[in-house]
C-alpha cells in the first residue's frame, strides 16, 4: 500500500502533519463534500469530523490545547478495558474514546510501562508507522456508550416512588431525606409501616431461634451487585460487612456461574472460585465451546485480537462448538478455524463422547496424570499436576472422601512398586488401580480417581454421546483425536453456552479434556491470568479491615455456600427418625451466589424472609431467564421485598420496581480498581477517577450522590464501624478519616503504586499533560510524600507489567499451585438436598433435568415439533447499555434467528414476524433466517427488548419523559424462561448441582403470526 493511502486510512486522531496526504485531497474532497443536509462539510478531507487532540510536527507530538486527553476505564462490558477519553476543554463535552496504550485490554504490543507519556501520544501516530504496530482502540460498543452520560433519562436527584411499585412514577428527594426515610422506616408510602435499616441492623438478635444458623437480623439486608467495575470491594468489605450481612450477590447466577462453578470444581476452590483461559498468544489448537471468542466473553477486545493474531501469524487452529456461526469463524484462515453446529444443551455428551474416545484409545498424557503431588511435581521439573492417582473410598462413613493419613496427605499405589505410599514420596502413582488397601490400620475399599473418570466416560457409548448431543459419533471421534494431536499447547473455553440445567459439569468436563493433555501451566495451555498489583490490601493500607469490623454469620436467603445437612432443619428431622430428604427447597453448598433465588426465597420466608433489598446496578429482571415469575412478587412489598433502595443511574427492568432511587456516578465521573480476569499473563491493575464532574445531587459537604458517597453518608448515620472520623487506618497506625471516597481509592492507588518496586515519581510536565494538575492538591493531602508515585500511576491508567514477565522456558510464569481435581471431593461427598442423592465426583452425563432430578423431556417441556432457544451475547449490545443512542445506530434491533431449512418446513420466510412460545412465556419478534443456525434451535441475541433505562415512560414530579420505542424493539429471550417447581412458587430453571440460570436449551414452538 502506497506510504500516502496508508497513512489516511490510519484513522487515528493523531494524524500527521506531513503533506502526506495532499495527493489524495481532490480525490477525497469530491467525496466529501457534502454533508447529510446538503451543507458543505468544514474539510473535504476530514468532512465534520472533530479536530484531532494531538498533531506531529518536526517529529514531536504537539497537543491541540482544544483538548485534554484523560485516562479512564470503559464500562461498556465487563472487560473494563483502558481507554483515553478526548474531552473537549470548552464545552466539557467527551467527542471520543480511543485505547489507553499502557492497557494490556487495549493494545499488544503494549507500551513499557515507563514510556514517558508524550512519546505514547507520538507513537499512535503514522510516523514511520509506529502506529499500526502501537495500535490501541475501544471497540465499536465503548466508542458508543458515553453518550448515556447525558442521556435523558438519567437520574441525578435521589428518587422516591409515588403510586404503586412498577408504575415507573417518583417524586425527587433531598438525599438527607432520602437517608432519614431509609434509615428510620414508619408509613413512608401510606401503605402501612415499613421497616428502616436502623431496626433492620440488630447484630445481637437471631432471625429465628429455631434455626439459629441463619445468623442475626442483620442479614435482613441483600445487597446486589453486578459485575466487579471497580468498586465492589468498597461496596462490599466497607458497607456489607460493617454492616453485619453475609448477603452480597454480584451477577453471577445470570451470567456464567455454571461456567465459574465447574472451573471451581476443577481446581478445587470452591472458596476463591478462580478460573482459567487459554494462552491465545501460543496455542496451537483451542477448542471453544458455548464460547465464541472475537465475537463476545471476557477480555472481548483482547481475546479478538489475540485470536486474530493466532491464526494468521501464529500457529493455532480451532473449532468453535456453539449453536450459531459467529464472528470466531474466520473464512480467511481456510482450515485454520472450523465452526461445529451443536444443538443447545449438546453439549456435555459431546464432551463426555471425547474423553470416552481419549481415553479407551490412550490418547491422554499418562506420565502427566501420574503425578501425585506437588513434591513430585517439582523433583520432575513438571508445570502442575492432578489426583488422577488418588485413590476415592468406595464405602462406609468415609465414601467419597480421598484416602489421606492423619496429617491430611492423600496416599496413593506407587507405580514403581505398587505399594501404598504418601503422594508426597512417590515421583508417579499407578493410574488405573480398584482395590482394598490399610492405611493406620484400617482397611478401605478404593478407586482411583482416574479409575472414576473412565467409568463415568464408558457408562454410556459413543453412539449413546452421539444421539444426546445431536453430533455424529465419527465427529466425535475426529474432534478428539484432532484435540490430541497437538501436545500440551492446547486450550479449551466454555462460557455462557454452559448455563443450562447441567451446565456445571458440562464445564468441568469441557476443562477435564485439558488434564487428559497437561495443558494447565504449560505455555500456549491453560493459564490462571498473570494477576493484580496489591491494590485494597498493599505496602501502606489495608483498607479492607478497620477496628470493631464484624464478622457477618450465617446462612445466606440464597441458600449457597451452606450444605442443607448443616441445617437445624435436616438435624430435627434425623433426630425424630425422619428421612431429612428432601429439604423444603434446594440448598446450594458449593455456589457462591444466587442473585437469581433471592426474590423466591424471601417470598417462600426460606430460610427466611428479607427486611430491606439494595440493588446496585442490578437487572435481574433483565437478565435472569423466567424472571417475568418474580414480578408479582416483587409488585406487592408485602410478598418479599418490604423496603427496596436501587442505587442506579438509570431506572432499568429491576430498579423500576424500587421504592426509592439512589443516582450513582456514569462511566468516567466514577472511581475504581480493576483487573483483567483473563487472557492476560502478567500483573495489570486498571484504575479510574473522575475525569468529568458529576451532574448528580450534592450532599452538604458538597460531594455528588453516588454509590460510594452514599454508602458513606449511610454508614455515618448508621455508627457503622469504619466511616467518618478514624475510619482508615494505615498500616503505619496513623488514622484518617473517610468521609469522601476520594480518601479511599486515592490510598488504594498508592498502594498500587508502592506494590513490588515502586514507582517512579511523576514530573510536572507529565502531570500537565494528563490533565492531573487539579488533583495535586488532594494528592499531597492524601497520599504525603508518595503524591507524585501515586500521580504516575494515574496518568497511565493503572500500572501493567511487561510481557516478558509472561513465561519461564515453556511454562507460565504465575502457575496456578494446586491439584487439578480429577475427582473434586467436596462434590463427590456431597448430596442433592432434594433428593439425597450422592453427586459424581467427576464429570458425568446427565440430561437436562430439574432440581430435583426430574428430566425436562419427560416433564413435556417440548415435543417433536418445537425447537431449543438459545441466548447468545451480542457483539454490539451489552445489557447496561440501553442508554446509548449511538449503539442503536450501530444495531438498531434484535431478532428470532431461525435456520432457513426449518423456516421453509414451516412456510415462514425472511422478515416475518412470528411467536416464540413456550411452557414459561412467549415474546414475539421478526424472525432472521440464516443458514448459520443449527436446524432444531432458536438465537436470540441478548441486550435488546427491553423495559427499562428510557424504554417506558419515566413520570418525574408529574412531568412524564415518553419512552422510545427503539429502547423497546428487539426480543428479549428471557421472558420464555421456565419456572422449578421443586424450587418453590416462583423458583427460575437452574442447574441442578449449583443453581446457575438456566437460559439456553428452552423448547419453545414458533407460530406464525401474518
Ligand atoms: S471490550 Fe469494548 S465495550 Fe467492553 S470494556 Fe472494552 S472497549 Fe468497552
């Protein structure tokens, strides 16, 4: 490409100053001469498009003193990239976001981290080209979505409803009002008396003095959350726990916990949940299933660009496993990329139909597996290791447990000399071993874990894997010798396409194949993400802890994290010689977070039921399949929510059935903390501050209502531990105050910037550049003698370290440090609470099915001639970005996606507008016929039809904002989500081990409307 043409079409804001392009400009200019209106344009070259913030010239980059350009973070989705925003000086506007090139989220390459700042501005720029190399973007959702900033239909003044719940009508309140109402309760609606926080808060009074397990009122409270942007912690660790409530939920249940759980199980942390992702950057063969990396998951930027870049110049082939053809697939790449069509739900037979074939045909690395323990693990020089040879007691009190000695050692048959052994002394235990062996004198029947595997992999044939998955068996056996054929660098991923009814272990399954190669550790394998700078918890504060913080106790409304047979419940019923199964409804043991069982719960007063709901952010009803269920419940205060606060900018599906509103912060106004939790292989930690001032209320101090301020303002007049005078304590014992959250997060940064070796100091020019200088007084006032350290870290957005950091010879640097469980113990020792049933310790088919194990087919869920429904993640939209007018240009709608073979059997041609049925709902739509689709299935794609964030009418002080009807256009596949019996009145389809929602895999009929 000539130099001239490839510098115009950089199509960065930093252009160069050159005559480069001059030779185009009569060409160009007749092209752009006009505007839409038939006006003349302001520049034929670059028609209307704003000036750009920095120029080149005599080879140094030169700032447009129009501009400043400021370092923040996108929340356009969940990856929470690094972005520059281009503010407009005058009108305070933001004209543009563009990748921060520090961010490991917006560029690879990215810069080294001591690049001084004026040299990332010039090497975005065409300059002998540097900046195709430094190329750093947002993609096309987070330069969209700043508009919601001065959307109409943000809240800025705190909310309270008049009229019904749900009738979308307030009234605006002082936020001092809106604390003393909160706080103190009494007749705020005429509706009868309600109950304030003040009274909710009682530490020393139990829920029930039957089941003193469910801990004190305080856990009256809920609070939910979303996805981590940066403040959770505070949310979390300041207001919940001094609180005194152990229920927190971010949005995981609605999101991808089948996902997260059946990686727990496969590390064997159902405590940390830590999860894994493939190295992009040196597989040689990924395989991707109910995931499509490039077209939607998390890091989305990264993992596009990793992928792309893996395919072309890197060595790696792929097949992609998902119901519908999306942006993975690449035609360019020929063979490289293979997309398989796969039915919803189909998924965990295919899986179990691969590791069937690896391993009756020996395909698995079987000196990988044998290794015992991280002993022998390193005495081999080996990258990690598994229970493979573990040995699982078959019988007696101690069935299911893994053989260990009193110290807690698992003991296995040593290979070389098949005796009994402590793992730790043993290089490789036998594999395959079924037999009686003493251990301190007592003798067990035992498996080993390997051995449990190969059953429940042969317990069905291929044929049998075949017809439950819909994928021919000679596909079966190819995608498991092709997954073999490349060595350990080797990845595998799953995501939302597992939030299903068996979604959990179609996820550790799915993350099984990769122990079968080694791949965990190994280059171009499995990596656990390269990790954060200390940030909350570092070298000068712990910010998490402060004095007289409680230790909230008890079980959660959403029955998780506790095993029914802990219960009071299940213990009477023993003691009264009762079979204590099934329980009044599931209990979760091994989920973190069931945002999706908190309204059913409180409902049913199981475990009991909720004084006061916070929600921050959160769209359940959005975003939770079925939850259309929930809104009678939610419509009366009396059913399950008596008191319910939101604290949102925007009033969506859920905040709309609040009592009150409480505004918070929009994207660059906010602070936060954040890290990359995947695909990335060394430490980064993102951070932001504002950059924009706020439009929201002020408190009388002066500082805007925001989530931060109002946890703050809340805790005060609460007395809660940690708030107002001496609630920071340094690490040094020094002690300051928080009454702002500036005096937080600012803390949180130096930590940041003290973590390992600290940072260099900031000079005065580089603090004029980012636009830093209004903060130098607080900073000195904050952070003493660390100001500037802790003003270079913000100028770069976070701090990030090098990429050479990735790898140590053909291993990952940060390795995760466990076991790998071939067999997961806590899973395998636990029971169903429904039906007392022992689940399987290792991956194991099941069909779809109901809590308490009922099959969906047999229900008559569906019939021969309906069709499974899937949701699949947009590209374009995400759920919190209805509020952008932009994106609506780049994706207006959403549809039914329909494979054109299926629509012809029923006569329904493009563009027809059709009815999607099923037992839970229906919702209508145009259906899109594509060939891309599998036949049986329906895709929805998810973010549009909605209810909510200026879809309705918004009535404020009797002044109504009319809703838009292009809010409102697409198809929102969640309101055909099933209910559970088995899990009370209104209790949503989950997964049957974690209650994760389940949304895909909905049989559903399509009628034909015109
Ligand atoms: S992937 Fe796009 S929308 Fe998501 S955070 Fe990054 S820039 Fe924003």
């Amino acid at each position: 490409m000539e130099e001239g043409r490839r510098r115009f079409l950089l199509g960065s804001g930093v252009v160069a100053g050159s005559a480069a392009v001059v030779g185009y400009k009569e060409t160009l200019g007749a092209v752009a001469l006009l505007k839409d209106k038939g006006e003349r344009a302001k520049d034929s070259i670059y028609g209307e498009a704003a000036e750009p913030e920095v120029r080149f010239e005599s080879g140094r980059a030169l700032v447009n003193p129009k501009y400043s350009i400021r370092p923040s973070v996108c929340n356009g989705c969940t990856t929470h990239c690094g972005i520059r925003v281009k503010i407009n000086q005058e009108s305070g506007a933001v004209e543009r976001v563009f990748g921060n090139p520090y961010s490991l989220l917006s560029s690879d390459p990215w810069l080294p981290y001591n690049t001084p700042l004026k040299e990332s501005l010039e090497v975005l720029s065409a300059q002998k080209e540097s900046g195709l190399h430094h190329r750093s973007t947002a993609c096309a959702r987070g330069n969209a979505v700043y508009d919601k900033l001065n959307d109409s239909f943000r809240v800025t003044k705190p909310l309270k409803r008049v009229g019904k719940r749900g009738e979308n009508a307030w009234v605006e309140i002082s936020p001092e009002q809106l604390i003393q109402e909160i706080l103190e309760g009494g007749n705020l609606f005429g509706e009868g008396e309600v109950e304030g926080l003040r009274s909710i808060r009682q530490l020393d009074k139990l829920i029930d003095e039957e089941n003193p397990e469910y801990g004190s009122s305080a856990n009256r409270l809920c609070v939910l959350g979303t996805a981590d942007e940066g403040r959770q912690v505070v949310m979390v660790q300041r207001f919940v726990q001094s609180f005194g409530t152990v229920n927190f939920m971010g949005h995981t249940s609605i999101c991808g916990l089948s996902m997260r759980a059946g990686e727990a199980a496969y590390l064997n942390d159902f405590v940390g949940y830590p999860h894994l992702k493939p190295d992009f950057k040196n597989c040689k063969f990924l395989l991707n299933i109910g995931t499509a990396p490039a077209h939607a998951g998390n890091p989305f930027k990264r993992q596009a660009k990793l992928l792309a870049q893996a395919r072309t110049t890197g060595e790696c082939r792929y097949v992609t496993v998902t119901p519908i053809l999306a942006n993975s697939d690449n035609i360019a790449v020929g063979e490289r990329s293979r997309w398989l069509p796969i039915a919803p739900s189909g998924d965990l037979a295919l899986v179990m139909g691969m590791i069937r074939l690896i391993i009756e045909e020996k395909r698995y690395l079987a000196d990988y597996l044998a290794i015992p323990s991280l002993e022998s693990q390193k005495a081999l020089e080996e990258v990690s290791f598994t229970n493979a040879t573990h040995l699982i007691i078959q019988k007696g009190e101690k069935e299911g447990q893994i053989l260990k000695d009193s110290q807690g050692s698992p003991w296995v048959i040593d290979a070389k000399e098949g005796v009994l052994r402590d793992s730790k002394s043993v290089l490789r235990g036998e594999l395959d071993f079924a037999g009686e062996v003493t251990l301190e004198g007592v003798s067990y029947e035992v498996k080993s874990a390997f051995l449990l595997l190969k059953e429940s992999a042969l317990a069905y044939t291929l044929e049998e894997y075949a017809s439950f998955s819909g994928i021919d068996s000679k596909e079966i056996v190819h995608l498991a010798r092709e997954f073999t054929s490349y060595g350990r660098s080797v990845g595998v991923d799953c995501h939302g396409g597992t939030m299903h009814t068996t979604g959990f272990y179609t996820t550790y399954a799915v993350m099984m194949l990769g122990a079968l190669v080694g791949n965990l550790n190994h280059k171009g394998g499995m990596s656990m993400g390269g990790g954060k700078f200390e940030d909350f918890n570092g070298e000068a504060y712990n910010l998490i802890a402060y004095p007289n913080k409680p230790k909230p106790q008890g079980a959660r409304i959403d029955r998780a994290r506790m095993a029914y047979e802990k219960t009071s419940e299940f213990k009477r019923k023993v003691a009264q010689g009762e079979n204590p199964y099934p329980a009044k409804a599931p209990w979760y043991g091994l989920a973190n977070a069931l945002e999706s069982d908190v309204i059913t719960n409180s409902e049913e007063g199981y475990p009991y039921k909720l004084g006061a709901l916070i929600s921050w952010c959160a769209n359940f009803i959005y975003g939770q399949s079925g939850s259309e269920h929930l809104l009678e419940s939610l419509k009366d205060p009396k059913r399950a929510i008596p008191l319910f606060i939101a604290i949102d900018p925007f009033i969506n599906e859920t905040s709309r059935w609040a009592d009150y509103i409480v505004p918070d912060s929009v994207m660059y106004e906010t602070w936060g903390v954040v890290s990359p939790w995947g695909a990335s292989l060394t430490k980064a930690s993102h951070l932001r501050y504002p950059i924009l001032p706020s439009p929201n209320a002020k408190w009388s101090n002066g500082e805007p209502v925001s989530m931060d301020s109002f946890i703050i303002e809340l805790g005060k007049a609460l007395g809660l531990p940690g708030f107002g005078k001496n609630g920071i304590v340094a690490k040094s014992g020094e002690k300051f105050p928080f009454d702002r959250p500036e005096e937080l997060y600012l803390r949180a940064f130096e930590n940041i910037a003290l973590s390992g070796k600290a940072v260099p100091e900031i000079s005065d020019e580089e603090i004029e550049l980012a636009g830093l200088k209004e903060y130098v007084g607080k900073l000195q006032a904050i952070n003493g003698e660390n100001w500037r350290r802790v003003a270079y870290v913000m100028a770069r957005g976070g701090r990030f370290a090098p990429i050479e950091d990735a790898y140590k010879g053909d291993s990952l640097s940060r390795a995760y440090p466990k076991a790998i469980s071939i067999y997961n113990e806590a899973l395998g020792t636990s029971k169903n609470s429904l039906t007392g049933e022992r689940y399987s310790g290792v991956p194991r088919f099941y069909a779809p099915r109901f809590t308490d194990g009922r099959s969906l087919e047999e229900a008559g869920l569906g019939d021969s001639r309906s069709f499974l429904a899937f949701s699949y993640k947009s590209n374009v939209l995400s759920a919190p970005t209805t509020a952008s007018r932009h994106l609506k240009e780049l994706r207006y709608t959403t549809f039914v996606d329909m494979n054109s073979q299926s629509a012809k059997a029923l006569g329904i041609v493009h563009g027809e507008r059709v009815r999607v049925v099923s037992k839970g709902g229906f919702v209508i739509g145009i259906c899109r016929l594509r060939e891309g689709i599998h036949p049986r299935s329906i895709g929805i794609e998810h973010g549009a039809g909605r209810e909510g964030e200026g879809a309705i009418d918004l009535f404020i002080n009797g002044n109504v904002i009319r809703g838009e009807i292009a809010r409102r256009s697409g198809v929102n596949i969640n309101k055909l989500g099933l209910k559970d019996a088995s899990k009370g009145k209104v209790g949503t389809l989950s997964d049957f081990v974690i209650g994760s929602n389940a949304r895909q895999g909905i049989p559903v009929w399509i009628e034909k409307l015109s």
